[in-house]
C-alpha cells in the first residue's frame, strides 16, 4: 500500500497553518509549540531545528524523543474520523496533533488540552 501524501510533506509547510489556526481564535504560537514540545518531546530550540531542515512527517515523528504516553487519553473525531480508532501509527499521532490545535483553536484551557 502507498504511503499517504502528508508523511512525506515537510512539517514546517504545515506549521504555520497551526500557527494561524490559533492565532485566528486568539491563541499564540507560543501555545502551538508547548502542545508540540508536549507531544512529541522535542525542546524549543530541537523544534525550531525541525522547522529549519523542513522535516518531513514520517520522520519527525520517527525522531521525537519522547513521545508522551498521555497522548493515549486524547478523543474524539478529527476529519470525520475517530483519533483513537486510527490503525496507522503515524498517521494516529499526526491526527493527535491536529486534535489538539483544534483543542486549542476552540478555546480549550492549557490544562486540558495537556491532559493535566
């Protein structure tokens, strides 16, 4: 089966959507990176690294170096999909990421959104 197109996109084309996303509903990048840093693991100055090599998905995720076991207690319907009902490990973790800009977008407390 051919891999999705968005594992091989670089992740620093898509970022700046997140930030917008955001942005638009009167969150900040600020808040965007520590979701990412929360996820993924990555320190600020990695990610910032991240972006400038423009990573691409499969292996952005691939290197992250913690990638947080809570991240199994985010729920619910991304893309008319399932997040926790996803088979595919990679693209399960990109819809974690999207589920959780959402979170953000829609005026979810810091709190929550890292499952605090």
């Amino acid at each position: 089966m051919a891999k999705h197109k968005i594992y091989s996109m670089s992740f620093a084309s898509v970022y700046p959507h997140y930030v917008t996303k955001a942005e638009k509903k009167g969150r900040t990048k600020a808040e965007v990176d520590e979701i990412i840093r929360w996820l993924t693991g990555y320190s600020q100055e990695e990610l910032e690294a991240v972006l400038d090599k423009k990573t691409d998905f499969e292996t952005f995720f691939a290197e992250a170096p913690q990638m947080n076991p809570s991240r199994e207690l985010i729920k619910g319907v991304i893309c008319g999909v399932r997040v926790e009902d996803i088979e595919d490990p990679l693209m399960q973790e990109i819809r974690y990421l999207d589920k959780l800009i959402d979170e953000l977008a829609r005026g979810k407390s810091m709190e929550k959104i890292l499952r605090k």
